[in-house]
C-alpha cells in the first residue's frame, strides 16, 4: 500500500504510515475501465446541458431567440430517453474496445504491484534509515537550540546578576569608600567627608573609612584632628585589633612612634596586645626605687622588651639621638635630689613611654674626731692619734690654726713636740661629698724629765 499523505510505502498489515505516522485508509483497486467509463460519461453530459449566459438571455428577450443557438432548453421524455440509450451504447464499445487493454493493464498492473512491492522494501529500509537521520538530526538541533536557549538564558541572568553587583558594590562599604578616596584625590574634601561618613555608618568596625578620613586632615596639616579620628574611634570599640592597627600605621606613617607606646599603655585587651606585640616597648624598671639615701647609690636599669635603654639625669627627656646609652649602672654621688628619666627603644624603632625616678643623696655629718691623748701636759715623748673612721679623711694643725684640705694630712700617730705649748686642731673631710666635720682641739704642754 501507498501512504496518501507522503507517499512513503506501507508494509503489509501496518495501519500506520512508518515516515509521517498517518493512520492508513483502505481505497478499492484501481481499474482503467472505470476511468474510460467516466470520461464517456462526462462527454456526453457536457454536450447535453450548458450553463445558460446572461447575453444569450438579453438576445432572446429582444426577439433575436433564432440567432441563439446556444440556448438553453428543457428536454421531453422522449429525448432523455435517446440520451440515455446513446449512452449506454457508447459505454458498451468502449468496454468492447478495451477488455484487451484492461487485461493487459491489470498484467502490468500485477508487475507494477511486484515491482513495487520489492522496491518499496529497498525504499522503507532507505526511508526507515532517512527517517533515523531525521530524527537524530532534528534532536541534535533541538538539543542545539535547547543549549543556545539556555546559554541566553544564562547570559542574561548573569547580566543581570552583574548590574545588580554593581549597583550593590556602588552603594557597599567598599564602593562608598573607593568614592571617598577618588574625592579626596581632586581635593574635594566635603565630597569626602560624606563619603567616609556614609561607609561608617555601614559599618563601623573596618579601618578603611577611618584612614580615609584621616586623610583629610593629613592632606590639610592638621595631624591633631587626624590623630582623634582614630583615638575617638577606638574609645567606642576599645577591642577592635584592626583599629589599633590603623592608628599605628598612621603614627609610623606621620613620624611619631613615640605616641604608639603612649596609646597602648591604656589598652587592657590581651587580644590587642597580642596582635600588635611587635610595636610593644615596655618602659623600664628602676633598681633600687626612688628615695632619700645617706650614700652613694648604683641606679641600675632593665626592661622585658628587647631593645637599648636610653636616659637621661638632667630633667630632659630622654631620645635615641640626645640621651645617654645605658651600659651599666649609673652612679649617684653627688649630694642632693636627681631625677633619672628612661625609655626603651625596642627593635622596631618603638619608643617606650618615659619612666621616671628621683633620689635624694644626703650624706651624713660626722661628730668632731676623737684625738688622743686629752689636753694636759706630758712629759717624755708622747704620741697624738686620731680616729678616722671610713670614707672620711683626717687633716690637722699644730700652730693653733684651723684645718683644711691644705693641711696636714692625717696618716698616723703624730709626734707630740717636747718643751712647749702645743694647740693641735684636727678635723674630718667626707671623701664622698667633701663636706668637713667639726673640729677638735687639744692643748698639750710637754716637759722634760
């Protein structure tokens, strides 16, 4: 059978067609006589009846129905009859004429069939396989249209994914910083200010907004109200490591290491301390504490953090570059109050906070010497002592004046003179401080035996 649709041939005892999936409809065999039989027909219909036209019916209406020889007439019984007659005769020798042709077309009818059976097997198996390739091929594009669909699907999500990050970002604490930065670069510091204002009400906690801020005052000279941005800032989140931070990169930034110690020494929070350990300088410890002492003193100095000490007993404060290096310990001997200032200077360069101490050097007066022997007179050689106790110096006359440092110096028992009035006057000179003690006098009168 063949497929009415797409022509395709239908297998034997298949109700669908196997190219186009239509549904088959049985249709009768054909046969040649009927075909001759209706065009018989059909001749001798046409040439009985004629559509009647409007100008045959005008030329009729005006007397001239002679001339009209294609008018339209109604036939009596008599002549249908006839008609009917002629007919049937002319269908009979046209069957006379071709029973031999209809034999024959129904042999060439019945190798046609053949033929067509076998060639329509070859055709099913190549349109079996074409169809195969159809179909693959319209799933492959398909598939290649669902891929391109979705692709544009994708794109545009993506876009609109992009212009929503980059309305976000624009408004974000990010963007709002960056705009800050870009105002401050054409020196349009009101701009700026807003910017960095609108970043820290986003959020508080980052540093970025805050230096920004600063940046402001940096770029006008005014590192005061630079440096209160940060100390306002960390006065409100006193745990914030990453402002501590801040505030260091700003001091190092703007030559001033000195207030970093200064602003740690008020932090209480370890995890600050810890975070920020390097830039830590411990002021140091004083040996011994600060007081009044009757003697010489060794001040010796230490400090947890590895660095050099620096100091200072002037009253000024102590620097790297205009104080004293602390080798060993420093020696007060002079009577009197000093005050010894110190700092540490750790490995970064980190000035510690200055500490300070003062000590007060008075030295004690001692009594007058004891010399021996008493006043009196003697007779015989006789010898003059005088006790000297440590850290003094004994110096003494024997013509009545009053001894200094000039006069004899008191090394040993001295030799009382014979046969006269003597006045030996003695006194005492502290080593440390050089101050003398009162004096002694005794007055001896020697004779001989």
């Amino acid at each position: 059978m063949i497929c009415i649709h797409c022509g395709a041939d239908i297998p034997e005892g298949e109700l669908v067609c196997p190219r186009c999936g239509t549904e088959v409809q049985i249709v009768p065999d054909y046969n040649p006589l009927e075909d001759v039989l209706a065009r018989e027909v059909r001749g001798s219909v046409e040439g009985a009846t004629r559509q009647i036209q409007t100008d045959d019916i005008r030329r009729y209406r005006r007397g001239n129905a002679g001339q009209n020889v294609n008018a339209t007439r109604v036939l009596s019984q008599n002549e249908m009859n006839r008609l009917r007659e002629e007919r049937r005769n002319a269908v009979r020798r046209g069957q006379g004429g071709t029973q031999g042709e209809v034999r024959r077309e129904r042999q060439n009818t019945g190798e046609v069939r053949r033929q067509r059976q076998s060639t329509g097997e070859v055709r099913r198996r190549q349109d079996t396989e074409e169809l195969r390739r159809d179909r693959r091929q319209k799933r492959l594009e398909a598939a290649k249209r669902k891929r391109r669909n979705l692709l544009i699907a994708l794109f545009s999500v993506l876009a609109l994914i992009a212009a929503g990050i980059y309305v976000a970002y624009q408004n974000s604490y990010t963007g709002m910083v960056k705009k800050g930065y870009k105002a401050l670069q054409t020196r349009d510091y009101a701009a700026a200010e807003r910017y960095f204002d609108r970043a820290v009400i986003k959020d508080k906690s980052k540093p970025e907004a805050y230096t920004g801020y600063a940046e402001i005052y940096i770029d006008q000279d005014d590192l005061e109200s630079a440096e209160q941005v940060f100390l306002r800032a960390i006065e409100t989140q006193p745990t914030n490591v990453n402002l501590y931070q801040a505030a260091i990169d700003f001091y190092m930034d703007t030559e001033q290491p000195s207030k970093i110690s200064a602003l740690l020494k008020d932090c209480e929070d370890k995890k600050v301390l810890d975070a920020v350990s390097d830039y830590i300088s411990t002021a140091p410890d004083f040996t011994p504490d600060e007081g009044t002492y009757n003697e010489v003193q060794e001040i010796t100095l230490s400090s947890s953090t590895k660095g050099d000490i620096y100091y200072t007993l002037d009253g000024s404060e102590p620097a790297a570059e205009t104080g004293i290096k602390y080798t060993e310990p420093i020696l007060l001997q002079t009577e009197g109050e000093i005050e010894v200032k110190a700092i540490v200077v750790n490995s970064k360069g980190i000035p510690s906070v200055t500490a300070s101490k003062k000590y007060n050097i008075e030295f004690p007066i001692e009594d007058a010497p004891a010399v021996t022997p008493s006043t009196g007179q003697y007779t015989g050689p006789t010898q003059i002592t005088i006790t000297v106790p440590e850290g003094y110096t004994a110096y003494y006359t024997m013509d009545g004046s009053v001894p200094t440092t000039a006069s004899s110096q008191y090394t040993g028992p001295v030799e009382m003179p014979e046969n006269t009035r003597t006045i030996f006057n003695a006194i005492l000179v502290n080593n440390q401080n050089g101050k003398s003690t009162e004096m002694t006098t005794r007055s001896y009168i020697t004779t001989s035996e």
